[in-house]
C-alpha cells in the first residue's frame, strides 16, 4: 500500500474526528493531559520526554479510533433509550447542559478524570478501581447539575435585564382590552427562532409513533440563533414571546366567552301546506 495514500486517509480520518465529533476529541485531549500528570506523579517519576511520547502515542491511536467509536455509540444509545429510558434521559440532559456550557463540562470532566487515576489521593475504604470508577461518574454528574443553573444565572443575567426594554408598552391585559374595544380580537403570531433535524420523518396520525433522534446523534449546522440575532435579539424575542403568551391567552378566554354567550340561531320555520305538498 502506498505510505502517502495510507497518509492521506488517516489524516482524513483525524480531520473527521475533529469536526464530526468536538466533544470526544475535546475529552480524550483534557484525559491525555490527566493522563500525563497521572504519569508523572505517581507511576513514572523523572522520565516526562517518554511519559509524553507515551501519551501522544495513546492519543493519536484514540482520536483514529473515535469515528469508529461514535458509530458504535450511537447505535448503543438508541438501545439504551429502549433498554433504559431513566438513563437515556440523564444523559440528555447531561448533554443539554454540554450545549450550553462546552467549557464547563469538559473542565469538569478533565478533572474528574485526573481524580480517578490518582489512587494514592483516595481513602483507603473507596481506593478500589470499580469503587472509584462509581464514585468519580456519580461526582461528575453532580458536579455538572449543581453548575449548570449557576452558569445560566450568570451568562442569562444580562439577557434578563435587557429583556424588558424590547417588551412593548402597553401591558398585555391592557393591549387586549383595547383590541376587543376596538373590534380586533385576532390573535399575535410571533417568528420562532428554533433549531429542528429537517428531513427527519415525523409522527402521523394512525401511524406508529416516531422517536425523535437522541441529542447526541445530532450535530449543528449553521450559525444558532445566538449567533445570528446576538444576545440582546435573543432576549427581544424572548421577551416579545412571553408577552404574545399572555396577550393570546387572555384574547382566547374573551373569544371562548363570546361563542358561549352567543345567542343560539333561530330554526327555520316551515308551514304545514309545505310539509303536505312535500
């Protein structure tokens, strides 16, 4: 086989894992440098030149493998969905959570699993590999759902205070009794800024019902609506969202109201001789 060929397709192969798969390639880079600490501190003292080599060796044969290892995955968590759904939805919102604060997460994980490989620095009763392996998932995860509200308090605190200076004037009561006063009880349609796998199939009635893809089989393409609107039109939509909610809703129980109260037609008579003649 040609070296420049097999070259090519292995570089190929690299560049796949880093655009196809972020997180993966972000998480075996935070667990090389853990791995490489882990080295120096406890297993392989005074030697960093081969304890690097060692390493980079593990993480060029790992980031090779990862597209591989994703294909597998992703047939392993459409089984786990069916097999165990309480999990399935703990990683989703792990996953969630990744979103929204890439950063965050892979931190905590790299420190996660620096912890693990460190056995000296564990108590004696918790130091066995599976007991530590349940212990550092289970820190990981806490750790990820204590943060992740905080994160969004901080990051949407801005959002927040601008949101009301986009909201309209009027109040929502008041802009509804103003509507109906003047004979306008439409209703307020607001564009939606939402990000959707198009193309997928979706349930039809008297149909099986389609699952929709689990967040981890879906990556994103194009700018988000973060990107494209900016943090201050993120929050005018928002904003304008909630105060459509309200409007629509009261407009909905005056409407509901009305066609209640409505005074029912009165049938048509018809005359005797008609009936006869019929």
């Amino acid at each position: 086989m040609d070296p420049l060929r097999l070259f090519s397709a292995w570089l190929d192969l690299v560049t796949k894992a880093f655009t196809d798969h972020t997180l993966g390639t972000a998480v075996i880079s935070i667990a090389a440098i853990g791995a490489l600490v882990v080295l120096q501190k406890e297993y392989r003292p005074f030697n960093l030149l081969t304890n690097a080599g060692f390493v980079l060796l593990g993480w060029i044969v790992a980031i090779t493998a990862l597209p591989f290892a994703m294909s597998g995955a992703a047939k392993g968590l459409k089984a786990l969905e069916t097999a165990l759904p309480w999990a399935a939805r703990i990683a989703a919102y792990i996953f969630g959570i990744y979103e929204r604060h890439p950063i965050l997460v892979l931190v905590i994980v790299g420190i996660g699993s620096t912890a693990y490989f460190l056995k000296q620095s564990w108590p004696m009763q918790v130091s066995w590999g599976p007991v530590r392996a349940v212990c550092t998932v289970l820190g990981i995860v806490f750790l990820v759902h204590v943060s992740g509200p905080i994160a969004d308090l901080v990051i949407d605190e801005p959002s927040a205070s601008a949101a009301p200076k986009f909201a309209p004037r009027a109040p929502a009561k008041d802009a509804v009794a103003a509507a109906i006063k003047s004979g306008d009880l439409r209703y307020l349609s607001v564009p939606k800024c939402i990000e959707e796998v198009s193309g997928y199939p979706v349930s039809e009635p008297g149909k099986p019902e389609v699952v929709p893809p689990f967040r981890a089989a879906v990556k994103k393409l194009g700018p988000s609506c973060d990107d494209t609107l900016g943090s201050e039109g993120v929050a005018r939509v928002h904003a304008t969202r909630a105060y459509a909610t309200e409007y629509n809703r009261l407009m909905y129980e005056h409407n509901k109201a009305a066609e209640q109260n409505k005074p029912a037609e009165p049938k048509p008579v018809v005359s005797e001789n008609k009936v006869e003649s019929k």
